[in-house]
C-alpha cells in the first residue's frame, strides 16, 4: 500500500512541472522583398502558450533555405514571468559591463496566457537564393534549469 501511495505521489510530482506543450502559433503568410542591397522578411504571428511555466523559454527562430543555403534570422523568445526577469537582468548586467548578446533577439516577451501578436521584420544582405527560399520556424522549448525538452522545424507556406 505504502508503494502504491509512493508511485502515485511521485507521479503526480512529476506531472507538476509540465513544460509549455501547448503552443498556438498562427502565422500570416510572409512576405520577402528584395530591393538593391537587402531582402526584407516580413511576418505576423499570433502566440499562445495558456500554461507556460515561470522559468521555461520557447526559442522561435526563423530560418530561410533554399536546400544548398541556409541563414538563420535573429530569434523571438518567449519567457516565462520568472525566465522574462532573469533575462531582463541578466541583458541589464551585460550592458553595464559593456558585453554584447552573442545571440541576435529580434524581441522578447513576457507570455500571459492572452493571444500576443508579433510583427517580425528582419533584413539582410540579398542574393539570387533568397527567391526561392522556403522559411521554416525553429522552436525549441526550454526548461527552467536551461535544458532544451523539445526541438522541432515548423514549415511555413
């Protein structure tokens, strides 16, 4: 009975910390214009995460390829209340020692359960593939002790 009582108390432990499986993503069709020296990528999204755990991240990062090239563009990640913080002060430390991200963040936001619109616009340098490349999105979820739990493309049309 004791291990019984032991198994389900552990299960239900473990089921606590759940992190942000449930992401709606919708995603406007995007547009890419190439003008003399850049290419502009233009999208909107909606993002909602209704059960997003304080210190997780979803890393969304957008990436064009044509099959033989592949960049990636600079990233939108979605905090947590208590990952947003840390963030916030770890950018805020950072700056103050004159360090610069490593990482390029197009913008960070602080999920609230509500449906948050984004509108994403990223330029870089043309060239002939850009055309016909296909943007896929990266999401990558992130738990509270910085492990990445879940990795996935998501191909947008």
């Amino acid at each position: 009975m004791k291990l019984k009582t032991n198994i389900l108390l552990g299960l239900l432990f473990c089921s606590s910390f759940t992190v942000a499986q449930d992401l709606k993503l919708d995603i406007l069709p995007p547009s890419i214009s190439i003008g003399q020296d850049s290419a502009i990528l233009s999208m909107r999204m909606t993002v909602n995460v209704p059960d997003m755990e304080a210190k997780s991240c979803i890393r969304l990062t957008p990436i064009l390829t044509d099959g033989n090239h592949t960049t990636e563009l600079p990233l939108i990640l979605l905090n947590g209340e208590q990952a947003n913080k840390l963030y916030r002060r770890t950018q805020a430390l950072n700056k103050r020692k004159g360090k610069k991200s490593t990482v390029p963040v197009f913008t960070t936001i602080s999920l609230t359960g509500d449906n948050q619109t984004i509108a994403y616009r990223a330029s870089l340098p043309a060239d002939n593939w850009i055309q016909e490349a296909m943007l896929n999105i990266k999401k990558e979820i992130i738990n509270g002790n910085g492990n990445k739990i879940q990795s996935e493309n998501i191909p947008i049309p």
